[in-house]
C-alpha cells in the first residue's frame, strides 16, 4: 500500500499526458503546432480496447491501435503538408472525426452510446516489488504502477536519443529553426515532418491505451481535454523530453489532489473537478506573460 497516495497517484495520472505530449514534441520540434493530440489519443483509448477485446491479446489490441492511430496521423498530415490545408483546421477536424466517430462506432459495435465495460479484458501487469514499495516516497514514485508508466519513461528516453544523437533529430530540430538550411542539403522537410505526425499518432496511442484499458471501459470523450493539456506540458516542459517528465508530473498532482479534495473537504465537487482545468489556465496565462517578458528585455 502507498505511503503517500497523492504522489503514487500523481505517478499514474501524469502517463497518458506524457505519453501524448512527448510525441506532440516531434512535431513542435518541425515547426508544426499539432492540436490534434486529444483525437488521436480519443481513437486510440477507442481502438486499443476493442481491438484487445476482439483478439484476446494486449499486445495485438495495442499494435493495432498504434497502426491505426498512425493512419489518422497520416491522413491528418497528408492534409496540412501536401493538400496545403491549414493545420488548425484539420487538426480540429481530427478532433471532431475521433469524437464521433467513437461513439458511433460504439453503438454499432456495442449497442450502447456511453460507457462500454470490456470485463473480458486481463488486468494491465504491475510492477510489484514489496522490499523497495516500502521506500518513503521513492516507493511511492517508482514502484507498484502499471505497465504503461514505464513504457512512457522507457519511450520519453528513446525519444531523448532520437532527437539529440541521431541524424533524424538534427535535421528534425532544423527545420523549426531554420527550414532553408535543411533544403539546401538536398533534404525534403515535409517528409521529416510527416514522420514527426506518425510519431505523435503513435504515442497518443499509447496514451489513449493507458486511459481505457487500465480502466478496463470505453468511455465517450474519455481524454477529457488531456491533449490539450499535453500541448501546455510540451511548453511548460521547455521543448525538452525531460522537461515534459517535470511538467506533466506538475499536472499529474494537480489533478491527484483534485481527486483526493472530493472527499477530504467540503467543497461543491463541480469546483473540486474543474481544479486541473483552472491550473492549465493559469499556467498557460502564466507562461504567455512570461515569454512577453522576455521577448520584451
């Protein structure tokens, strides 16, 4: 049992933003200000446990989330990089297409427009080791979650490596700084970009699974905003893989305490469930006056 709930909490709360705004980075990094986050992460909450719950396997549900999710990612970057439409727009458009669509797909399926329960589906392995559990706080940090919070730091690093020791990350980065100089190496831009789109569908799948299939449910709208609040952890973060880690930790609590204020003060629990809405507001508030500032000095 954890020594401090609200970390061990915090912990588990924070993956699927972390998951979600740490693929979004690749396409920052491109120069491409991706808003289509929490659709992607809404097809694959969707996909991932129906696909589980047709194949009997967590690893082919999973798989094939990511293969799907990435289409999306595709069809999305397909649009802004070579049919020139406005990624605003499309990425609103992405939005709006996994919102409905998962609901009428879930009824079609399901017969059932809200809440599926897949009791079929296995329980995701956790990492239990009693002797280091016992650990204050460290215990409580590292030790006792689910498979997915490791998957996110074993991929926050792989993303760390891909973006600062590797080729593709130099002439990723490039492009959002200086476009020209990668073109002027014989090196298309849009295509790194589009690998950038497949990346970020890739990890909001990841993130959608770590949200229905540790609650073993389909939920309509299940991200609840998680990935726009992912695109405040990527600036938050500073741009940087380990800067995400801190920044969607900071979220993780916010949101833990929401949950543990609903039974620990006497507070009208509309308020109590808008607490880590009104934190994003004031942290993007916040970080804008910030980089006025700075700009202005």
């Amino acid at each position: 049992m954890a020594k401090f709930p609200l970390l061990h909490s915090a912990v588990s709360i924070m993956t699927p933003l972390l998951l979600a705004a740490t693929g979004g980075l690749f396409t920052e990094l491109s120069g491409m200000l991706n808003i289509a986050l929490e659709g992607m992460m809404l097809w694959g909450a969707f996909s991932s446990i129906v696909f589980t719950h047709y194949t009997g396997s967590l690893f082919l549900g999973v798989l094939l989330a990511l293969l799907t999710t990435m289409l999306l990612a595709a069809i999305m970057g397909s649009a802004t990089l070579y049919l020139r439409s406005n990624i605003f727009i499309t990425g609103l458009a992405t939005n709006l297409l996994a919102s409905g669509l998962t609901v009428v797909l879930s009824y079609r399926m399901f017969g059932n427009k809200g809440v599926v329960v897949f009791k079929g589906i296995k329980e995701l392995p956790y990492l239990k080791i009693p002797p280091l559990q016992s650990i204050p706080i460290l215990g409580d940090l590292l030790i006792g979650h689910h498979l997915f919070v490791y998957l996110s730091w074993f991929l926050l690093l792989v993303a760390l490596f891909l973006l600062y020791h590797t080729p593709f990350g130099l002439r990723l980065r490039s492009i959002g700084d200086n476009e020209e100089v990668l073109l002027s190496l014989g090196h298309q831009p849009n295509l790194y970009r589009m690998v950038a789109f497949l990346i970020a569908g890739a990890f909001c799948a990841f993130g959608g699974a770590t949200l229905s299939l540790s609650l073993g449910a389909f939920v309509p709208n299940m991200t609840s905003g998680k990935g726009w609040i992912a695109l405040v952890v990527i600036f938050l973060g500073q741009r940087r893989p380990l800067g995400l880690l801190l920044a969607a930790f900071v979220f993780g609590l916010a949101d833990a305490f929401s949950n543990y204020a609903q039974g620990a003060f006497n507070i009208p629990a509309e308020f109590i469930l808008a607490i880590p809405y009104v934190f994003t507001l004031l942290v993007m508030i916040g970080l804008s006056a910030f980089n006025s500032r700075r700009r202005g000095s």
